[in-house]
C-alpha cells in the first residue's frame, strides 16, 4: 500500500512532487490563526515592549489625573500608578490567554480607562479627601460586578453591528486619538511654559520621520518594531535637546508590591456607584467598538462569544483593581493601530506585554525608565499608530454599500457626532455631569448614533425599502416613468 503523502507549509510533499489539495498531514502550525500563533522569544520581548510603550502614557494618566486632585504625596502617588500598571498586566493576561468563559483571546491590551476620571473627580469633590479613594474603589467593584452579570446579554448586540456601523466606529477610534496623539507631541502638560514649543513638535517630528524611515527601508524584525526602535532613538536625541527627565528612575524603589487596600476599605455610596455604573456602561461600549475593530484588523471577526469573553475579563479586572488601589479597567483602543500597523497579530505578543506591565508595577524603577519617554517622542509615534486605525476603519467601510444613500448618511452623521467633543470640546458644558460622562466620550455616541442609524434606516420598513421606484431614461416624446426596481440583472449574482 502506498503511503499517504506528507505535506509541508508550503502544501507540497515532503519529497518535492507537488501539490496534492486535500490529501496528507497538514502541518499543525498551518492549523492555527496567525492570533492563536507564537513568536521566538525575542521577538516576543521586544514587540510586546512596543505595545507597553504605546499604551504606557494613558494607563498612567488617571491614577496621575485622580491622585493629584485627592493631594496624594509624590511616594502615594507613584503607588498608585503602579498599582494601575500591575493591574494593567493581569487584565491584559485575562483578555489575551483567557480561562473557562473569560476573554477575547485577541492581541488586546487593557488598562485603566480614562472614561472613569470625570465622574471620580466629582466623587473626589463631594466625599472628604480621605474618603474619595476608599469610595471610588466600592463603587467600582458594584458597578464591575453587575457588568459581569449583563455581559453576555450585552454582547447580543454583535447582530446591530455590520460594517457600515463597525467602519464608522473603527474610523472615529483612530480620529478620536489624533488629539491624544497631538497633546503629546506638544509636551502632553499645557500648564508647562514650554507647551508647543520648536523643540517638542521637531522631537515629534522627527520620531515620525525614524518610524516611517524604518517602515521603508527596514524587513522583517527590524520593520515590525519600527516603532519601539524609533521611541529609543528619539528618546536619546532628546537627551541633549533636554526634554528628557530621568527622575522617576533615579529616585524609584527598585521593588514594590502594591498593597491591598493601601487606601482604606471600600466604602459604599449610592451616588458614587450610580456614576460608576453609567461608566461601565460607557466601556462595555467602547469595549465592544475595540474588539470589532480588532476582529477586522487580524482577520478573525469578533462575535457574541469574543464579545462576551472580552467583557467579562475587562469587568472581572474592574472588580479585582480596588483590592490592588487601582481604577475601572477597559480595551486600549491605541494598541489596534500598532497591530494594524505591524501586522503581528499574535495574541501572545501583547500577552507578553502583560507581563511587563506586571513587572513594572511590581518595580517602580523599571516603571520609571518607561515612563521617562518624552511626551513628544510618544506623539511623534502615535500620529502612525492611531492613524493606522482610521485606515482600517476605511478599509472595512469598503466592505460596505457606500453606493447607498442611507449607508453614507449613517456614516457622516456618526462621524460627525463622534467628533462633537473633539472638534467642540464645550459643546455639552450646559448638560448634567452624569449626562457629560456618556456625551464626551465621542467614541460611544458616535457607535450609539451608527448603531440606531441603521437600525432605522437598514431594519425598519426593509419591506416598503425593496419596493422603492427607480426612474427610466426619458425617450423624445414621453413622460417620465416609473416601475419598482427589478432587481439584479439574470446573469449577476445577487449583492
């Protein structure tokens, strides 16, 4: 008898005879997605460094933005960002390696979310500066808890989100973080005199420039970490520009474990969880809007089980931060654009960057090195990275019927009211603060208004809409006349 063919990546036997479709062993590498894949452990390292590098400054702004107006001392405050940054790290391995019905098992980084720092400033000025912190984490973990419960409920609403509704929201990401993107490249502090100064924009533009030299010129590894070569580089001119600042290195513990409840036990008030459950609200949103995006960009569409998973872990690491003094976690949309970017879509890259977080919060040192990266270098490199995601957002639009009415007017009148914050930033001055909380983040009511959108004009009526007229050529001599649309020609296959 004959032996069965073996076959090797490339599809041929293993003694070069040719293709044989369908016959043999397949090998078991070519079985697995790209997401689901492994890298050699240096590559490893140093792409899932990249992604720390390019999420580092947003994990750390709210215990930053929260700790200064609660008067926290600069020792307290270091503590609480590593404890965000430990945090960061266990969800992220949550999201990423997943376990029973827990995570999205996609390239996907979490963090504390920025969406949180408003309603915790006014919980900050109604409890006593010894009580906000102990209160915020009690309402954290209520408002986690019941986002736990609703999450696979809430991720029923996959079937609302076809790519007319997910290309608006990818494209809306990817311009909503250009403002993040352009503060940094201005020094990321307006209060500083030195705001928008030469020297930081020409840092920002010149690590722009090394990113895209690289992503030119450079193959293979070097080209996939263009972007943590390009923060090195331009951290190192920066140094004789002087907007470097080494302090936080020098003057860090090199070990520290963030205490549980190092604030006091939590303390619960209805106010402050109501707050909290608007703002987990707002992230599951988010959260769903990121991980559709992710779906796209690595090719493995996120559906009611990703989402699911994806929620879980994102509420299931809400409810664990208090124990650790950290915040609400959520998705990091700006990592998409370093996948979209790099095209590295293993899963176990970011999981890698997990645990680095995990490391540096467990050493404020190793924290401080990563953050002594100049806000302009990070603006420098996040102009690619988040303009990476609005390409992808086109590029999943293509998959929509833009040569439909109704499918434009749901993409412009989401974009428009997603950029309503940025382009206006006190449009909503007048509105109530819990009401601010869902209107400024752009990203949710831009899903919010793509989503209701299509649901008006793609779902309801669909029957009376596939009776619409079409209009003839009119001959010499006639009127203009109408019949219902016939429908595809006989010899196209159907759209």
């Amino acid at each position: 008898m004959a032996k069965t063919p073996r076959f090797t990546r490339q599809g041929k036997t293993a003694d070069g005879s040719g293709e044989a479709p369908g016959q043999g062993t397949q090998d078991p590498a070519q079985l697995k997605h790209p997401v689901d894949q492994g890298l050699p452990p240096l590559k490893l390292f140093t792409t899932g460094l990249q992604h720390v590098a390019a999420m580092y400054a947003g994990v750390v702004a709210p215990p930053l933005v929260v700790g200064a107006a609660v008067g926290l001392s600069p020792t307290e405050l270091a503590f609480l960002t590593g404890a965000s940054l430990f945090l960061a790290g266990i969800v992220t391995l949550f999201q990423t390696l997943g376990f029973w019905r827990i995570g999205s098992r996609l390239p996907f980084v979490n963090g504390a979310t920025f969406a949180a720092v408003a309603p915790m400033l006014a919980i900050s000025k109604s409890s006593g500066p010894e009580d906000t912190l102990p209160v915020i984490f009690g309402a954290t973990m209520v408002a986690a808890a019941l986002g736990f419960v609703i999450a696979p409920f809430f991720s029923k609403l996959i079937r609302f989100f076809p790519p007319v509704v997910t290309g608006s929201v990818i494209t809306l990401i990817g311009v909503s973080l250009m403002p993040v993107a352009f503060n940094w490249a201005q020094g990321g502090n307006a209060d500083d005199p030195h705001y928008g100064d030469y020297k930081n924009i020409g840092m920002a533009g010149l690590t722009l420039v090394i990113v895209l030299v690289l992503r030119r010129f450079t193959t293979g590894f070097f080209k996939q970490i263009a972007v943590l070569i390009g923060l090195v580089i331009g951290t190192l001119i920066a140094i004789p520009v002087g907007i470097t600042d080494f302090t936080a290195v020098t003057e860090s513990d090199p070990i520290g474990f963030p205490t549980p409840f190092h604030f006091g036990a939590p303390q619960f008030a209805v106010p402050a969880i109501i707050s909290m459950c608007v703002v987990m609200l707002v992230t599951m949103t988010e959260s769903t809007a990121d991980m559709l995006a992710l779906g796209e960009v690595v090719d493995r569409p996120a559906d009611q089980r990703v989402i699911a998973g994806g929620l879980r872990a994102d509420m299931l690491g809400s409810f664990l931060s208090p124990f650790f003094n950290a915040f609400m976690c959520s998705a990091f949309a700006q990592n998409i654009g370093l996948v979209a970017m790099t095209r590295i879509r293993s899963r176990f890259v970011v999981a890698t960057g997990g645990g680095i977080l995990i490391l540096l919060g467990l050493s404020p040192m190793a924290a401080g090195l990563i953050a002594s990266v100049p806000q302009p270098v990070l603006g420098g490199a996040g102009v690619v990275l988040f303009g990476s995601v609005a390409a992808s957002g086109v590029q999943t639009l293509l998959k929509a019927d833009l040569g439909k009415d109704n499918n434009v007017l749901i993409v412009g009148t989401a974009l428009a009211v997603g950029l309503i914050p940025i382009a206006a930033p006190e449009f909503y001055h007048a509105f109530p603060e819990s009401a601010k909380i869902i209107l400024d983040s752009g990203i949710s009511t831009g899903c919010v208004t793509a989503v209701v959108l299509n649901l008006i004009f793609n779902h309801l009526g669909r029957a009376r809409r596939d009776e619409e007229v079409v209009a003839h050529p009119m001959e010499p001599g006639e009127g203009i006349s109408y019949e219902r649309d016939p429908g595809p020609a006989p010899d196209r296959a159907p759209a």
